[in-house]
C-alpha cells in the first residue's frame, strides 16, 4: 500500500495537472488504454466550487484530461444528499459532460448486492460494469464520523433518501463505519485521490464547516491506507476514526511517498476526537451534543425535517429537534443550505477540553 503526498497551492490548471501527474507517478499508477473509467467525486449537496464542501472541479477536469490520453471511456456519477441534478449544476461538475458521461446514481440502473450489516443494498449498476474505479473525495471533518475521506465518500454511491434512511439501521458511528468498510469491499476503488487545494475543518462537512488552505493532494492505491495517511496530517490519531480502525490496517504498513506535512484542521464536536482516557472521561459523564437552530438564518426550507432518518426534527415554526429521538448522524447539518443547523457540546464539556489542552500546552 502506497500513499502520495503532493503540495498543490492553487486550483490553476497547470499545477493542478502537475500535481496529478506526480500524485501518479509516486504511486507507480499507470493507465492502460481503452479502459471504462467511474470517478466518484463528493458531490453532498448544491454548493459551489468556492465552499469546499465538493470536490473541485479543476480537480476532475484534468483527471479527465489524463484519462483522454489513454482513450477512456470516462464517467462521473454521484448522488447527492438532496437534487443530485441541481448539485451537478451549481458544483460546475455537470460542465465536464464534454469529457464524461455524467451519471446521477438516482435514475440510473440499478440492482442489489448482499451485505451483513444490511442484508439488501440498492447500488448503481455502473460499479460493475466498468474497469477501473476512481474516487475524488474532499478533505473536510464531518460531524458524525470526524473526518469524510475516501471511505465515507463511498457512501454517495447508494442513490437518493435511501442514505438518510441507512442511519436510522446504523445509528452508531461503529456500525456505521462498519457498513462503510463492507461497502468499500464492494467497491474496491483503485485509486483515491483527495482533494485537499482547499479543504473544510471544523463543523464539516457542510455550509458550517470553514474552508481552509490546505494546500495539498493525498493519494492512494489503496482508501483505508489513504485516509489513516491523511487523518494524520490533519492532526487527529488515525484510528480514532471508527472505518479506519475497524480495517486493521497497520501504519507501519504503508509507504508514503513524498514530503510529510501537518495541517492543524480544527475538529468537530465529536467523542471520534478524543483519544485520552480524560477525554474518553468527558464523553462518559457529561450529555452528548445536541443539534441546535439558528432562525436568524433558517428559511424553513424543511429539508432538515424531510431528511432526518428519525423523524426527530419539527417545525413549530422554525425547526425544533427531539433530543431523545436524536442520533447525531449530522443529516440535517449536511443538507441545510445556509448554514443555520450545528451540533454543538455541553458548555461545560467544551469548556473542560479547552482548559486540559492549555495544560498540556503549558507542561510541553
């Protein structure tokens, strides 16, 4: 297992398409001709390139380009949180239908593949009648799992409302994981590349997260081996991510090709960040976050409601969440278009984290 590592400061063609083609050449990737070729980019809802809360146009466009050169056969599909055709538009993917057939996972054919943690799952049938997979992630935490890289990227492949209603079956962020990482075995892309030009910290891995100058694309043959690599970068312990734990991949395993970076990414308000017994402490003793509304910013669109998985959202009139019913799968925050849904910690937790921080900060 290989892992690439190349600084890219800008989304100009030219250093983007360097960027690529030595992400590849680090990773010994050749192209063979006449391949039918998917690229799986994260598509999550409308937003436009400059939110970096979807995979950068630029990013795909060039990796189209490469492809051309080998005479692919090029797709791209997706399926978004909520109007995959509209998020295909407003992202500027939709503009590269003159290198690829784009394809919304929704209405394209479809057919059933057998897993354990659910016994039936609707996937487009494209997955198995092309050659090569290739997926495009963003660099972004995310509220529920603490970071949406390569693996979780996989999860765009299952069409429409039937992702919201998955969380519902999953409601823990290990059986979560656990599902992911089956589905990554049924998918098995061959190469990940993630775009990190212009990532998203924070409150990912929607409009609440912050975009940030991450300047950077990771690379790999292989997507658990990518995402422990790049879960590092950002600071977080690698396998406190749940999907990258659940592999059993070994660090020590994996090659990494190029010059090692840190990029302090600012974390969500999740127990997946907390690796120390006293943050595991923390989590144990004080209530777990909650989702909170801004009305000052709500248009009571309702896309909150109609997609949590629980029905623990109302509006009465502006939303309102049932905390009991609540299970924190950050599906309201992800299709809430202005950003006016957060998850957000008990005071008194957060205010506990920040002081044990500083401790440690003034003892090294």
């Amino acid at each position: 297992m290989r892992v690439s590592i190349v600084r890219c400061d800008s989304y100009e063609n030219n250093e983007v398409r360097k960027a690529l083609e030595s992400s590849l050449k680090n990773l010994d990737f050749k192209f063979k001709k006449n391949l039918k070729v998917l690229i799986k980019p994260n598509i999550l809802s409308p937003h436009p390139p400059e939110k970096a809360i979807t995979t950068h146009p630029t990013i795909l466009g060039e990796l189209c380009k490469i492809l051309q050169k080998h005479n692919a056969k090029i797709y791209i599909g997706e399926s978004s949180s909520y109007d995959t055709k509209q998020a295909f538009r407003i992202s500027k993917i939709g503009e590269l239908k003159k290198y690829a057939e784009i394809i919304n996972f929704e209405t394209h054919e479809k057919e059933f593949a057998n897993f354990k943690t659910i016994k039936k799952v609707l996937l487009p049938r494209i997955l198995s009648e092309v050659d090569l997979i290739i997926n495009v992630p963003k660099l972004k935490t995310h509220t529920f799992t603490g970071l949406t890289l390569c693996v979780k990227n996989l999860y765009g492949c299952i069409p429409g409302k039937i992702k919201s209603s998955y969380h519902k079956i999953l409601r823990s962020p290990g059986n979560f994981s656990k599902f992911l990482l089956e589905l990554h075995e049924r998918i098995k892309p061959s190469l990940n590349i993630i775009d990190g030009v212009i990532g998203l910290e924070g409150m990912g891995p929607a409009t609440a997260g912050k975009p940030v100058k991450s300047k950077v694309i990771i690379s790999g043959d292989n997507a658990i081996a990518t995402d422990i690599i790049a879960s590092e970068i950002l600071g977080f312990n690698p396998y406190s991510i749940y999907s990258n734990k659940l592999a059993g991949v070994e660090k020590s395993k994996i090659e990494i090709v190029g010059e090692p970076i840190k990029i302090a990414f600012e974390k969500p308000p999740s127990s997946l960040s907390f690796t120390t017994p006293f943050f595991h402490f923390l989590n144990n003793i004080f209530p777990k976050p909650k989702i909170f509304f801004d009305h000052s910013k709500c248009t009571k669109c309702r896309l909150c409601e109609n997609n949590c998985p629980v029905k623990a959202i109302e509006l009465a009139p502006f939303p309102e969440c049932k905390h009991k019913k609540c299970i924190r799968c950050a599906c309201c925050v992800e299709v809430c278009p202005n950003s006016a849904v957060t998850l957000k910690e008990d005071l008194t937790k957060r205010t506990a984290r920040k002081l044990y921080k500083k401790l440690l900060k003034n003892q090294s």
